[in-house]
C-alpha cells in the first residue's frame, strides 16, 4: 500500500509533464502559424504601396505619351489642310489648261485624213481604168455595127470579156450608166458613159473625163455632153 502511494505522484507528474509539453507544442505551432500571416500581410502591404506609388508615375507616362500622339495627329491634320489648299489650287489650274485646249481644238482646221484621201484617189483611178475598158469595148462592137454604140450591156458582152461594167466603190456591184444608147461613134464631145458614184464620164471617142461640180446637159440635137 505504501508503495502504491509513493508512486502516484509520480504518475501525476509525468502526465502533467507530457501536457505541458503537448501544450507547448501547440503554442509553438500557433505562433509560427501568426508569424507566418503576419509576413504574408506585410507582403501583400508592401506590394499594395509599391503598386500606390508606381501607379500614378505610370498614369503619368500614359498621359505624356497620349499628349504626344494628339500633337502628331494635329500636325498631320495640319498638313492636310495645306494639301488640300495646293490640290484646290491644282485643280483650279487643271480646268483653266482644259478649256483652253477645248477652245484651241475646236479654233484649229480639221486636220486632213491622208489614209482616207489615199483610198479615194485609188478607187477613183480604178474606176477611170474600168470606165476606159468598158467604153473600147462598146466602140469595138460599134466598129461592127455601123460605128453606132451598144444600147445595153448585155449587146456587147463578147466584147467586154473580163472587163468589169461596174464601179468598185462600195461593194463594186453598181453599173456604170449608159448616158447616150445607140447614139454615132462620130461626135467625140458626146457622153456616152456615167459612174454613178464618181464625177467622171467617158466620152464616146473613149476618153474619161473628171466633170468636178460641172453638170452634164442636154443639147438641141438631144445628145448628153458636159456643161460648163
């Protein structure tokens, strides 16, 4: 019995040792636990007046680079404006040259069509060439026929063989005119061909002659020559 007491106490020690170490345990782990949000806190503090001070120095570097930017777009809307002062002043200068090469086209003579001429001048030399072939042909036949020269075409077809009784203006599918039918070789000055769409005849001695604006009459005897 006496042994039993002496050893209680001891127990009770051991246990109230053990507690406290168990409660100096949890103490140690709850400060290290505040310390550590305490240096979290001083952190984010740290970082939240680093961000406080940094941010109207950023605000300010925004607002001058923005300033700059206006002050360029002011000087190009400024240049524009000069641009646009010049191009109104070019285009003023631009009509004014216009009218003036208006007016000097239509003060200026047409200039002449040398192509055109050319080509007029050839077809109406193949046409004298034609009318000079028709026209032997019909006196050819008139030598055969009492020195009277053929009514129509078709009278004297032997005679024109390859040369052609039309005039090669267009598509060459118009007759020459027979002014004079069955009139007497012997009066040279009669016309006895017409092109219809050249002023040239061909005279019954088988000339060709160009009329130019001369009209073709009718004398009292009722043969065709040219007037004057």
């Amino acid at each position: 019995m006496q042994r039993l007491t002496f050893r209680l106490p001891v127990f009770v020690v051991a246990i109230w040792l053990l507690a406290c170490v168990i409660i100096l345990a949890v103490q140690s782990t709850v400060i290290s636990k505040l310390r550590s949000e305490n240096e979290d806190l001083r952190a984010a503090a740290s970082r939240t007046e680093e961000q406080t001070v940094r941010s109207p120095t950023d605000e300010l570097t925004k607002l001058r680079a923005d300033n700059d930017e206006v002050g360029k777009l002011r000087a190009e809307i400024s240049q524009l404006q000069e641009q646009l002062k010049e191009l109104s002043t070019l285009r003023a200068e631009n009509q004014r040259l216009l009218a003036e090469v208006h007016a000097l086209s239509a003060a200026a003579p047409p200039q002449d069509d040398f192509v055109g001429k050319a080509a007029a001048k050839a077809e109406l030399t193949k046409c004298i060439e034609n009318m000079k072939h028709v026209c032997l042909a019909a006196r050819i036949w008139s030598n055969e026929h009492g020195d009277i020269m053929p009514t129509e075409f078709r009278e004297f077809e032997k005679e024109l063989a390859t040369r052609i009784p039309f005039c090669p203006h267009g598509q060459g599918t118009t007759q020459y005119e027979i002014v004079s039918p069955g009139i007497p070789e012997t009066d040279p000055s009669v016309v006895y061909l017409r092109c219809p769409n050249h002023p040239a005849v061909a005279l019954c001695d088988g000339s060709v002659q160009q009329i130019g604006t001369r009209k073709l009459v009718v004398r009292e005897d009722g043969k065709t020559v040219i007037g004057r």
